[in-house]
C-alpha cells in the first residue's frame, strides 16, 4: 500500500522565497496557474493508494468557488475521498484536509484541533480496502504548546485502531516535544530518519511525517521531488501482508 502526504499550498505555488509577495495574489483569487499546479500534483499522486493532503481549498473564491480535492480526484483517478473544512475566510477561502483513497473509507472522526488560534484539524478514517488501516490526516499549529495539545487529541482518535498511519504537516521535526509526546501517548514509531520537507526549494526543516502504529514498519519513506508547494512531499509504502497478518 502506496502512502503519501503533502501540503498543497492551495496550489499557490511558491518555489521560491520572493513568491510569497510575488504570488501573494494567488491568496486571495483563482487563477489558471493553479488550474495547471492541480493537475500536475494530480499526475504526482496519482501512482499512491491513500494520499492526505492539507491546505486545500474546498471552494473559496481563491480556488474558483470549486472544491480543489473534486480538480485533484477527477484528474488523478481516486475514487473515494473524504474533507475536513477547518477554516472559512469570508468571501475568499475555504481551508481544509482531505483524505484520497483508491478504496472506500469510513469517516471515523471529524477533529477540530485545541490552540489558541482556532482552524486546525485532523480527518480521521477507516480504509476498507485489502487489510484494515486507519488513516489520520493533520495539520498542526506552529507552537510547541498547541502541537502537544493537538497530538492529545489525535491520540485519542487513533487507540482504538490496532494498524494505523498519522500523516501529515506537524509543524515540528523529529525529535521534538510535541512528536516524541505523541509516540508515547499513541504507541506510534517514526522512521529511521525524516527528510527535510520546507522550503521545497532548499529544505531545512522536517515538518512533514508519516507515523505508524508501534507494530506497523514503514518501507521505502522518503521526500519526493516535486516542487509545486513550498512544502514537499513525503511517502511510504506498508506492506499489506503486515496488515492481513495481524488483522483479526
């Protein structure tokens, strides 16, 4: 089984730093670069079987008042999927995370993070595909309080499950309070090493991860190539015979 997460940007597209003010634009109006950004990150993960992504637009003005997970599913060939909209800006965004799947999934739980800004989330869902996964889609807050607070609340959504995967943009690198706290409540295992994820264009910091369940490995993880956020990519593989193994 195919993995990856990624934060989009909303397919604003920064691949550099004066992108922010020179696309600072793209915040706040649809335009056709993002119509080409959707479909070339829809040709990256099309080759994945469950793929989260975070800071998508679920139909703003920004994204041309069409939900950008409906753009990115048509093109890149995922049947099922699943949205948690955290975030309205008035007249211009809608933000969210989205789970994309070539199996059906069962919504478990629509979490709205603790902080003190309030617009995080975790999408929380059951793949009813070869073997039992549950999937956790997350976008973090920025502090180290907020994080430790909001990984709680994740853990919680995840001890039920026996297999299960957490992905998505923690804000935070490995060996942190916040990712080492959520092991210990979770009884999950980070990969051997975390590639750094941001800036896409030069990457210094590893804030994108994919966390398995203390029993689960993860093979092949790595950080993909393309530059169509100013976050990359990262993926992995979990052997389905790790999962029918220990399914009961």
């Amino acid at each position: 089984m195919k993995l990856l997460t990624w934060n989009i940007q909303a397919a604003i597209g920064t691949r550099r730093y004066r992108d922010y003010l020179l696309h600072a634009h793209r915040q706040m109006i649809h335009t056709p670069s993002k119509t080409l950004a959707l479909r070339a990150i829809a040709r990256e993960i099309a080759p994945f079987d469950v793929i989260c992504l975070q800071e998508i637009d679920l139909g703003g003005r920004r994204a041309g008042y069409r939900s950008q997970v409906e753009t990115i599913a048509a093109e890149s060939g995922h049947a099922h999927f699943a949205v948690q909209e955290n975030r309205i800006v008035p007249g211009i965004s809608r933000h969210g995370n989205a789970i994309l799947s070539r199996w059906p999934l069962h919504l478990v739980h629509d979490i709205k993070l603790p902080g003190r800004v309030p617009g995080r989330g975790c999408l929380i869902v059951d793949i009813d595909g070869p073997a039992a996964l549950r999937v956790a889609c997350l976008h973090l807050s920025l502090g180290a309080p907020s994080q430790l607070a909001q990984l709680a609340a994740v853990a919680d959504g995840l001890r039920a499950a026996r297999d299960w995967v957490a992905m998505g943009d923690f804000n935070c690198g490995v060996g942190s309070a916040p990712l080492d706290a959520f092991c210990t409540m979770a009884g999950g295992r980070l990969a051997p090493s975390s590639p750094d994820t941001y800036p896409s264009w030069q990457p210094r910091r590893d804030y994108d991860h994919i966390v398995s369940s203390s029993e689960l490995p993860l093979t092949h993880y790595r950080a993909e190539t393309a530059i169509l956020s100013d976050h990359l990519a990262v993926s992995a593989r979990v052997a389905v015979s790790d999962l029918s193994a220990r399914k009961e």
